[in-house]
C-alpha cells in the first residue's frame, strides 16, 4: 500500500467514525493545551529574546567558526536556555562588541576632554583597551551564565514539580497528565522544560513521553540526582500492577527528592564559608581600608593633574571595576547552589498585578500609579541640590557663601599649586564643607530613590503572600480536616462548611468560609467557588500549593468522596514534610545569612561613612596646607625648600567628587550583595528580592550619609581649628 491509498484509507474510516460517534470522536487530543511555541514567545525572558537577536544580527555580519570542543560546550548551554542561538553567533557577537567598546571608548576618551578644556586621558584609553580585551572570552561565557542562571531558577523548583506530579499520580496513573499538570501550576522556567517534555512528543521527535522525559533527565544526571531518580520512581510505579506497591513508590519519590535536597544544601552551606570569606575580603574590607591612604596617595602623586580627572580614575576602579568583581564572584557562589524552594513571584499574576503600583484614592476614583514616577522625582531633586557648586560655579563663578569668618564655605574653589593667581573660571573644586555636605543629599537621593521603588513595587504584593505563607503553613490540618469529612460521606460543600466552622479564626478557616459562602450564597459550584478570578476563595490566597490541593479535589470528587479523602490526606502529609525540610535548610543557612545582612544594613555603610568623615578631614588640611605653602613661595619665603615640596605635593581630591564615588560603591555594595544573600536564602525570589533591595538600599544609603555628614561636620571643626593655631600668624 502506497502513501495516498494510506491516507484515502485513514480518511475514510475517519468519515465513518464521525458519522457514527459525532466529531468528537475523531478529534486528535493535545499534548498541551497551547503550543510550546507560543508558550515560549509569552513567557521568555525578554533579555534573553534580546540576546538572541543581538547574536544572530553578528552572525550575519561576520560569521566566525567557533572551536567544536568548545562549540559543542556552548550549545549544551544554548539548548539548557532555549536560546534560538548558534555557538558562531556568540563568537561572532563577542569580537564586535569587543572592537566596538575599544574604538567607541578610545574615542569618546579623546573627545569629551577636548569639549570640557581636559587634557586627555590616557589611563581611559588603556582601561577601554584592557576591558575590551577581556570582554572577548567574558561574552562567550554568557551562554554558560544563562544556563547557570535557569538551572538555579528550575532547581528551585524541583521539589515543586515532583510534589505536583505525586498528588496527581495517587489519584491518576497517568504519566503525561501529571507532567501537564506540574507545568500548569509550576512558574518559568521548569514549566518551560515540562512543556517542552510534551511538545517533542507532539513533535513526534520521540516516540513516548517516557522517551523524551528521560531525554530531558540526563541533563540534570550531573546536578541533581535526586531529581533525576525521583522521576525515574514515579515512571516505575506505572508498571505496578499492585496499588499499595505503586502508592509506595510514589511516596519514596518525594521523600527522595526531600533527602536529597537537605544534604545537598547541607553540603553547600559547609563550603560556602571560603567563598564568602573571600568576596567579604575583595568587596568590602580591602575596598574601604584603601580609601583610607587613597586621598594621600592621590595628593602627593597628583601634583599638575586635574582632581577631576582623578576622581574619574577612582570612579573606573570602584564604581565599574570592583562592582563587577564582586558580582562575578556573587554569581558564582550562586551557580553552585543546590536545590531549594523557590517562592513564587505573585506578582505577576493577573489578578495582583496591580497591587504593584501606588494606589491613590481621588474621591470615588482609584488611581494606580507606577512607583518609577515618585523615584524619577525624588532622583532628579537630589540630582538639581547635589550639583548645585557645579551649577553655580559655571554660571557664576565668584558666587561664595561663608559662616564663621570663612571657616565653612558653601563652595571653595582654588587655584592649582603651581598657579598661585588664576582667574575664577580656571580655579579647581569644589572644596569647601557645604559642597561635601549637599553631595551627601545627591547620594542619599539616589539610594532612596531606587530603594523607593522597589519597596513600593513590592510592599503591598509581600503583605498578600505572606497571608497566603499562613494559609500554606497550616493548610495541612485544614486539608487533613477536610479529608476526614469527605472520608465520612459527606459531599465536598458540607464538608468545606464544617472545616470552616471548626477552624473559625484561621486563615484556613477565612479560605473554606469564602468558598462557602460562594457555594451558598451565590449559588455557585464547588470549582467555581474556588477558581473563579473574581470572587473565588484563591483570588484571596493566590498560592499555587493551594491551588494544586484544590484542583486535586475537583478531579478526585467526581471518583468519589473517599478517592478525594485519600488523596487530600496524602496531600497533607506531603505539605507537612516539605514545610519539616524547610525549616531545616532555613537553619542551616542562618549564620551565613545573618553575616551578610550585618554587612549590607551597618558594617559596609558605617565604616565608609566614617573614612568619608577622616577623608574629609584630610581633604581640608591638604587644601589648606597647600594655599598657605603657595602664599609662602610667592612671598619668597623659604623658596628653595618649599620649590621642593610644591613639585611633589598636589592639592587633594575634592570631598565633593571623592564622597560621590564612594556613595555610589556603598549603593552598588548593598545592591550586589542583597541579591546574592536573597539567592543564597530563598534561591530564585524575584519578589522577595525585590522587597529586600528596597528595605537595605534606604536603610544603608541613610546610614551612611548620616554618618558621614555627622563626621565630616566634627573632623572639618577639628582640623580646622589645628590649622588656624599652627599655620596663621
């Protein structure tokens, strides 16, 4: 039989079937309910989409072959990501933006300096060239940092999933529902890969989805095995023809994938002190004790150059150099991570998603309002009240503000050493305590600002899903409850009026009152009183155990109420376990995590705060000292020796630029190292993260600034008042 007679034959039996069972019958079933397609189009990350144009667009322009040892390297990362990407367009993509940083760098280098009345900068044009160069083997390992990155996040996840596929294969032996059950209701990424499971099936790239399931496994055989052979548990429970054998199995699964993700982290927590030590080290104490000699240093190697350029060399080594260090040590230490217990982000569900904005109640009318605009406008008036002596000076450059016969000066700008008189528009700063003071408040302004914003983008989304934490905390005696009710007979609307009734009180017992107040009041069904979007009991508790434990319900009471009663005890068991496990790993982490949030919250910002007040200090005798060493040569007094000294001693960095850079480092620091103590705690929160950057960027920015004005104002006082009795008369 030939190809057409094959499909004349299958469309006529097809016709058959319909015209006697209806066009159901003959209707072909879907593996998933959407196409992987379009699946990945809505939920991929759009820096990745970006990445992968970015790429292709260099392959087109230059394609350049990439080493096959290495290439075959680089596309298992490519396919870990789904990155629509060839390992030729990563190289490609790494040389041109590598020649494009140099060229453009070098350039820009020569040209604003030329605009500004600068002399060139050559160290620049050296950092562009050194960085460009490193930015060649950098960008040919972002595949890899992708694929670390989804494999932390999917990790993350891992316990979720076969938690999802168990509660769904106890009542249902089916292999492919239960992963298109555990996609359903798991977030990005492993609900990708799930997909992905089915739709190679779809495909017809394997034969069964035990195939392709197993095809997806050997990628984790190197990094969790415990998920790999809980997987390979509850496919093995199919063939059990026994139901206590197969149930058994089910639950040596999850108990697993629950042991094996205590030890791990068990493991990570032991070896994680090293690491730490290290990024403690390069990050935080070496950075901040070189500030301490730094403006030393800086004046007396920086007679004859501009203290602008200057800052501009302090600014490449802290604020670009260092945060990325530390960063790519942060990564790492990351990437090692085991798995864990990622938190949802709830945020991103349709029904909460406004609940990220600030909401304002104008009369009758409700407003939400994007938190960046409250930010944008607290940036931009620090921003106008930080470079005001700038501001000043270019439009009126003999503007000066003085208290206490000039002791503090708002703005004090100087001639250069070797030029004793200059015009006003030549003098150099600004110096001055006001000028170092109103820096401060640019600082403070920019670290509230971005800390605003995550904390009002994150502040009302937290309350729900710490109300929806309660819930999952004591929803296994709810569920262990309302299994007991079912096992009694009783249907599922009774029994959720009894539970509510005996836990009165909870927040277990506010969830089963809502669903049955919808049941009776509202005369709705027992799906619809829990899943609706609008009135349903989850829009209250947006959780997706819940929700697994609810959907469960609804497909095992229509087996029967004591199928549903089996399954809703199981349920309890298994939520009780993994909260036991849990709180295990949360103890294990404490000591590391409490380290690094005194860090981030007091010992980085209090400790730079008070070299800022000392620099400030040294700043201020520095410039003084060199005034009145310039005002004895001209005078002809002791010229020989001071000749001497003048060549060597420069004038000092101004407070103003040099307390701009260190801010920022202390606004980088605190950003950096909340988002890797927020990894190492919770794994991939983006919400929680989110909450956290907000609440240590404000507090550590404060303290900071409120620590070095408070020095800055007492050491000026001090140095000042030595000056005055040593060096005039």
């Amino acid at each position: 039989m030939n190809q057409d007679e094959y499909l004349e034959l299958l469309e006529k039996y097809k016709a058959k079937i319909k015209g006697e069972f209806g066009e159901a019958a003959v209707k072909p079933t879907r593996v998933s309910s959407q196409e992987y397609s379009e699946f990945k189009e809505e939920l991929y990350p759009t820096r990745y989409s970006l990445y992968e144009k970015l790429c292709n667009l260099a392959e087109k322009i230059v394609n350049l072959k990439a080493d096959p040892t290495k290439a075959a390297i680089m596309q298992k990362d490519l396919d870990i990501c789904h990155l629509a990407v060839t390992p030729s367009g990563v190289l490609s993509f790494s040389i041109l933006t590598a020649l494009f940083t140099i060229v453009v760098g070098s350039l820009t280098t020569f040209a604003i300096p030329l605009v500004l009345g600068l002399e060139p900068m050559f160290f620049l044009v050296i950092f562009f060239l050194v960085g460009g160069v490193i930015m060649i083997p950098a960008l040919q390992k972002i595949p890899g940092f992708m694929a670390n990155t989804w494999r932390m996040k999917a990790s993350n996840q891992m316990v979720q999933s076969i938690f999802f596929m168990v509660t769904y294969m106890r009542h249902t032996s089916n292999l492919e529902r239960a992963i298109e059950f555990a996609a359903d209701h798991l977030e990005p990424p492993l609900s990708l890969d799930f997909r992905k499971i089915l739709w190679d099936v779809e495909t017809e790239k394997f034969g069964n989805i035990r195939d392709s399931a197993n095809a997806y496994l050997d990628f984790w055989k190197e990094w969790d095995k415990e998920f790999v052979e809980a997987f390979h548990l509850i496919e093995s429970s199919l063939f059990e023809s026994s139901e206590e054998r197969r149930l058994s199995l089910l639950d040596k699964a999850l108990e697993v994938v629950l042991n094996g993700t205590y030890e791990n982290m068990l493991h990570y927590a032991h070896d994680l002190q090293n690491p730490m030590t290290m990024l403690h080290m390069l990050g935080v104490v070496l950075p901040i004790l070189g500030l301490v000699i730094l403006p030393l240093v800086v004046s007396f190697m920086g007679s004859g150059t501009n203290p602008f350029t200057t800052a501009i060399y302090i600014a490449l080594l802290y604020n670009v150099s260092l945060p990325i260090g530390v960063y790519y040590l942060g990564r790492i230490i990351l990437s090692k991570r085991p798995a864990g217990y990622g938190a949802v982000d709830i945020g991103e569900q349709p029904g909460v998603k406004h609940f990220r904005n600030v909401n304002l109640s104008l009369g009758s009318v409700s407003v939400d309002v994007n938190p960046f605009y409250f930010s944008a406008m607290i940036f931009i008036v620090s921003l106008i009240i930080g470079f005001s002596p700038l501001i000043l000076h270019a439009f009126y450059p003999n503007f000066e503000i003085q208290w206490l016969d000039g002791t503090f000066k708002l703005m004090d700008y100087v001639c250069p050493p070797d030029t004793p008189a200059c015009a006003a528009e030549s003098k150099i700063g600004p110096y001055g305590i006001g000028s170092s003071i109103l820096s401060i408040v640019l600082i403070a302004g920019m670290g509230c600002a971005v800390g605003l914003y995550y904390t009002l983008r994150s502040k009302n989304v937290i309350k729900i899903r710490e109300k929806t934490k309660e819930l999952e905390e004591e929803f296994s005696s709810a569920l262990f409850q309302l299994g007991n009710r079912l096992g009694d007979g009783l249907p599922a609307e009774i029994a959720f009026a009894k539970v509510a009734e005996t836990m009165r009180g909870t927040t277990s017992g506010d969830f089963f009152n809502i669903t049955e107040k919808n049941i009776t009041k509202l005369g709705m069904g027992l799906e619809q009183a829990i899943f609706d979007p609008q009135v349903g009991s989850l829009a209250h508790y947006p959780s997706n155990v819940i929700e697994s434990a609810m959907k469960v319900l609804v497909e095992s009471i229509r087996k029967g109420p004591r199928i549903a009663a089996q399954a809703l005890l199981s349920m309890s068991r298994y939520i009780k376990e993994i909260h036991r496990v849990e709180e295990r790993l949360k103890d294990l982490m404490a000591e590391i995590i409490s380290s690094m949030k005194a860090q981030i919250k007091f010992l980085t910002p209090a400790i730079a705060g008070i070299v800022i007040g000392i620099t400030s200090m040294i700043s201020t005798i520095l410039t003084k000292l060199a005034a009145q060493l310039s005002s004895f040569a001209t005078r002809g007094e002791g010229v020989g020796a001071l000749g001497d000294v003048l060549t060597i001693f420069g004038i000092g960095i101004p407070t103003f630029h040099f307390q701009i850079v260190v801010g920022l480092y202390i606004i980088q620091i605190a950003y950096i190292l909340t988002i890797l103590s927020s990894g190492i705690e919770n794994g991939a929160d983006p919400l929680g993260e989110r909450y956290e950057l907000g609440k240590n960027l404000i507090f550590s920015t404060l303290l900071y600034c409120f620590l070095a004005g408070l020095v800055m104002i007492l050491f000026n006082v001090f140095a000042i008042s030595i000056m005055k009795n040593t060096l005039v008369g």
